[in-house]
C-alpha cells in the first residue's frame, strides 16, 4: 500500500507500507513501514506535514512494526462510507481492504495512493437546494465520484456526509479530490444522524449556534463557522483546504487517537494526560495549547458535549512547519441524542458524574509529565486562565441565548454551568 503527501500543490509519493508474509490484513499484524528512498532524503527527521505522523517522523531505515500505524485509524473509513463499500464488495472486506478502496481522499494532505487519479470534473454541478434535497442526481454522482465521506478525524454516525465544493461560478459539487484551484469554497454538508433519535435536526441545528457560542467564549474557531441551512443540513467550512495564488493547500490534520498511538478506542480509552503529554510532544506552544484544550473541555461539560472522544479533537499541521490544535468542530448538544452518549476522555480528578477536581487534576497532569520526562507545565498561568474563563462561563446563558440557541437547551444547562463557574473559581495552581 503506497501513500502519497501533498505538499507545494500537488500529490507526490512519500511512503509505502507492507504486510509482513506471516501477518493477517487487521490492525494487529504486523507491517513493514519505509518512506520513499527519494522522497525520505529532503525531509529527513520531519514530523509535521511532510511525515505520516508526529508519532512516525521521516527516517531512511526500513521500520518493521508489530501492528498498524496509528495513523491508519485517521485514513479508514467510518460510518456511512465504510458501510457502503462494504456492500458493493459483497462479502467481508478486510479494513487493509478498506483502506486500499475508501482513504483515497480524506481529511488533510495524506492518502492512500489510488490505482488512477480521478480527472477533472465537467459536471454542471448542484444549486445548494439541490444538494440538500439529497436527490437521486446527487447521490449518484457523489459515490460515482467517491465524495462521500471515507476516513476523517471529524465524521462519526451513519448518516450520509459529502466532501461538497463551491466553484467559482457558485455551483457545488460532490467533492473527490481533484477540483485544485477551481474551487472557491471546500466543506462539509452533514445531515442528521437518525440514531440520535428526534431530535437529531435540532442537535444539528445547535451546533451551529454552538460554534457561535465556542467564538465569543475565545476559542478557536474556523472564520467561516457552520452554517444550519434550508432546515436541513449543516454546511460546515474545512479548515483543512484553502486556495492560493499559488494553487490548492491541503493541511495535515492529526486525531488525537493518531497522536497518542491508539489502534482501539474499544480497548485502549483514552485520557485527558495521555492527550495533554502527547500534544507537549509536538506542538509549539505548549503552555497556549494547553490553556486552549481545557477551555475547551470546560465549555464542552458547560454545554453538555459528552461526545469528546479521540476523533473529535485534532492538531493542524500548517504549511510553515507550525503545529497547533485544529479550530474546534464537531460540537452540540449530545446530551440530547437518543444513544444516550457517555463522556468518553476524563480527568484523573474526575468522579463519575461529578464535576473535575480541577486543581487535584493540574496536580495529577503535573506528576503525568513528570513521568513521561517532560518538563511539567508552568500551572500558574494555566491556573490563571482558567478562573478568568469563570466569567465566559457565568455568562454562557446569556451568550447561548444571544448565538440562537433553543432556550429549552439553555435551561436544561443552567445548574451544570453554575456548578462549573463555582469549581473554576476554586482552582489553584499546585
């Protein structure tokens, strides 16, 4: 299986991966991982976008593995897409398979290299009432293409989700990965996922106005944020894809199950340390990021966000080298879904059900690190922003009002967010 990276505007070959002769095509056998003898030379020792991994930097050696890459769960497909392809097959597909058919456009600037590369479009394309529609001229044309979506950090559920393009002319189209400097906007279009039971439309909704309200609560959020559009559907913006004047940029994108080396989130959960440790690996700013991602957790309990697993969270590999977390995406209000959904990371301070021990958790990270010979974080100014963000958070029934948020979700959130403000306030650096 051979991957390829896009980097400077277009695809080039990068690495290949191979079964060993004894091992089965599942996550546990072993493999045989080698960069490209040509490629491996200029971008020696790379972790960022030019490599498959923070966790797998660009080496000469040939490197034989006992089971899968992590990365691999990034680039495999889920959900509707993994579902469909598993039916044209007809029989049991192996997930090497899978990977082999669905990961040949996914999130970020890393595939799978296909057997062709799909030529240009000369559909006229779809007006956006089109696409919501979700017509049978749609349809088609999206799986013709492959534009539905196959393997991303960001895509969970069994309804049906497009990689969608604008072009210039205002037109969209099932994206599949070869519209280049032809396209003016790159996105999303995620419907609601009828297992969440009735009020999958209105958690779809929300979660536009939960961007709005993760914006004025200071965190990092996508310039164009998700747009809840013709009642149907939410269009979200790709912060993984731009255009330039040189040309199309793709971004590398990372999960957090990628960065911390998880092949099973069945048996290997995963915890806020092990994130936090592993993030201090590899970005730039660690004492920054970290402040970001537990603001982040603190608004995703205010706002009853329970789904916060390993997919949901990701780090933005930019063109510069520059690694950070990616804008926020992927939250609502999942304490509504019918699957009655569990918090899936938590904090060593954490008693089921309870608020964080927010200061016994800075103290339990502390000692986390230690272990890991990192350098423990200054908690002071960690400590410090979070009692500032007391006042986001006091202020966030007023502010979810003002984003448009149901008002039956702001008062089932009222003594949770009171809860929270009062242990923010309590939190001393250890």
């Amino acid at each position: 299986m051979k991957f390829d990276v896009h980097l400077d505007g277009g695809w080039q070959p990068c690495a290949e991966l191979s079964l060993t002769d004894t091992a089965q095509a599942s996550r546990t056998g072993e493999v045989i991982l080698r960069y490209d003898a040509d490629y491996a030379p200029e971008h020696l020792f790379a972790r960022d976008l030019q490599a498959l991994s923070v966790r797998f930097p660009v080496v000469m050696a040939v490197q034989q593995l006992s089971k899968w890459p992590s990365f691999l769960t990034d680039l495999l497909p889920q959900g509707a897409a993994r579902k469909r392809l598993e039916r044209i097959a007809g029989s049991g597909m192996t997930e090497w398979a899978l990977l082999e058919r669905g990961a040949h456009n996914p999130v970020g600037n890393l595939r799978v290299h296909p057997p062709t590369e799909p030529p240009p479009s000369d559909h006229p394309g779809f007006t956006l009432q089109e696409m919501l529609d979700r017509g049978d001229a749609f349809i088609d044309h999206a799986h013709a293409v492959g534009a539905t979506v196959s393997g991303s950090t960001d895509t969970q559920g069994e309804a049906p989700k497009f990689w969608v393009v604008k072009d210039k002319a205002g037109r969209w189209h099932p994206d599949h990965g070869a519209f280049g400097a032809s396209a003016h906007r790159h996105a999303l279009l995620k419907f609601p996922v009828p297992e969440a039971g009735a009020r999958a439309t209105d958690m779809l909704r929300c979660e536009a106005a939960y961007q709005r309200v993760a914006r004025r609560a200071g965190l990092r959020v996508t310039p164009e944020l998700p747009e809840f559009t013709g009642g149907k559907a939410l269009l979200v913006p790709r912060f993984d894809r731009r255009v330039d004047a040189r040309g199309e940029v793709r971004l590398g994108v990372e999960s957090m199950y990628s960065i911390c080396g998880i092949l099973n989130s069945s048996n290997d959960p995963l915890r806020h340390h092990t994130v936090l440790i592993e993030l201090a690996r590899c970005v730039d700013d660690v004492e920054g990021e970290t402040i970001e991602y537990i603001r982040r957790d603190i608004l995703s309990l205010a706002l009853g966000n329970r789904d916060n697993h390993g997919r949901n969270t990701a780090i933005l590999k930019e063109t510069d080298g520059t690694m950070r977390l990616s804008p926020v995406y992927d939250l609502g209000p999942t304490f509504l879904d019918a699957r009655n959904i569990a918090r899936n990371i938590r904090w060593d301070a954490e008693p089921p059900g309870e608020q964080p021990q927010w200061t016994e958790a800075l103290l339990n990270l502390g000692t986390r690190f230690e272990d890991a010979n990192l350098p423990v974080p200054h908690f002071s100014p960690v400590a410090r922003a979070m009692k500032e963000f007391a006042a986001a958070v006091r202020k966030l029934p007023q502010t979810m009002r003002e984003c448009g948020v149901d008002e039956e979700i702001v008062l089932a959130r009222r003594d949770p967010i009171d809860a929270l403000e009062q242990s923010l306030q309590e939190v001393r650096a250890p």
